[in-house]
C-alpha cells in the first residue's frame, strides 16, 4: 500500500510485485504518476517493471494519473477495468461524477504536458485505454492470484480485488476506513447506496484479514464481522 498525498487527501494505491513484474490497483489524481513512482522507488521495488494497471473504477482519483504511465513509444503496461466503467476510462462516455467545469479546475493547475496528455488519453482519445475487461469471479495470474468482485453501487463497474497469498481485499471505494473502522462507502460520492451495500455481502464469502481502502488505508482485525455489520444495513 502506498500513502499519496493529494493536498488535504490521501488515497491509497496499492502494489503487488514478484521478482519479475509489478502491478499498480488505480493511479491517483492527474499529476500524480511522478509521486507515485517516488513511492515505489522508496519501497525498494523501482527497478521492477510495471507490467499492468488495474482501475477500481472510473472515478478520477483512481483513473486520473493514467496517462503519465502509458508510454507514447516502448511497451505500455496492460490496463484493467471491468467493462460496466470502461467507456468512461476509455473517453468514449462522460465520467459518471465529474462536470466539464469541475474538471477543468482539476487540470488548470497543472502542468502544460500533462494537461495535454490526460486530454489525449481521457477528451480526445487515440486509442482505447482499457486493454482487457475484468469479469466478476474471474482470478488472474498476478502475484499468486488476485480474484475479481464486482462491487457495483460507487460506480455501475466497481471492483474489489482479492488477494488470496496474503488474503488481503483491495476495496477501492467500495468501503472508507476511518478511526481504525470499516465504514460504509462516501454517500455523496455512491449515487446507489443500496446497491453498494448489496454488493458488500458478496465479500463475507471470502477469507479477508487485512482490507486497503482507497481512503482510509489497511484495517486489519475481524473485518469480516465489520464488513457483515455494513452490508446488514440494508
């Protein structure tokens, strides 16, 4: 888990590596490519390549640092999402929560060339930027085996990814930590409540000991129970 701080917010990407490759879950907000490679480099892992990039979902402080990690030239890292989010990320459909002014505010501050870039990856795309669709219950190959769950409420193609080694749930926005506590996911920010809530039951089949939330960072300790306890407040 990596600690990125974005002026008053900090998010939690998170890597998983072997000796070979590495594997980034959501890339922050636009600009952030280059503190999240300092971060990487602090962890003593910067000289693995960076082979994939799983999105969480389509919302901008998970998508927004993309563009500074697909090359224009050299081999580009395989890019995953689950297709019910793709066109957002792919810039084929207007993401879901984030208004033309909203985001112009965003990339105003920034510099030239990464303005351009998230222009030509997210406005003006040349290509498509999702190389291959996740499929709910699916496990892939990565770092022992990361399985799927789709976890659709905070966005129509939310994902959960589940660790199994060092069972370990990467939650994305699907659940808040704060105060040491599991909460439910940020109300303003999950246009289906119920349904996020709904898809937090799917998680009690799996054998969790430590949960990364997006905001919030690692919980560890009867998360299971704590995890029962938000999908009951249905």
């Amino acid at each position: 888990m990596l600690e990125l701080h974005l002026g008053p917010m900090t998010v939690c990407p998170t890597i998983l590596y072997d000796k070979d490759s590495m594997v980034l879950a959501d890339t922050g907000m636009p600009g952030s490519a280059p503190a999240i490679r300092e971060l990487i480099r602090q962890a003593g892992v910067g000289e693995i390549p960076l082979s994939s990039i799983i999105l969480t979902h389509q919302d901008i402080d998970h998508i927004g640092g993309l563009p500074e990690f697909v090359p224009v030239e050299g081999q580009a890292p395989i890019v995953y999402a689950h297709k019910d989010d793709a066109d957002a990320i792919n810039g084929t459909e207007p993401m879901l929560k984030v208004t033309p002014e909203r985001l112009a505010s965003f990339l105003q501050p920034l510099p030239e060339t990464v303005r351009m870039l998230f222009e030509r990856t997210f406005l003006h795309p040349l290509r498509p930027n999702v190389d291959r669709l996740l499929a709910d219950g699916e496990t892939l190959p990565i770092a022992g085996g990361l399985t799927v769950i789709h976890t659709p409420g905070h966005t129509p193609g939310h994902v959960c990814l589940y660790h199994q080694p060092s069972k370990t749930l990467i939650a994305g926005d699907a659940m808040l930590a704060m105060d040491g506590k599991l909460k439910g996911p940020n109300p303003s920010a999950t246009p289906h409540m119920e349904q996020a809530l709904q898809s937090l039951k799917k998680l009690i089949a799996f054998d969790i000991e430590t949960v990364i939330c997006y905001h919030g960072g690692r919980i560890q300790g009867d998360v299971t129970n704590q995890i029962a306890a938000l999908a009951g407040q249905l």
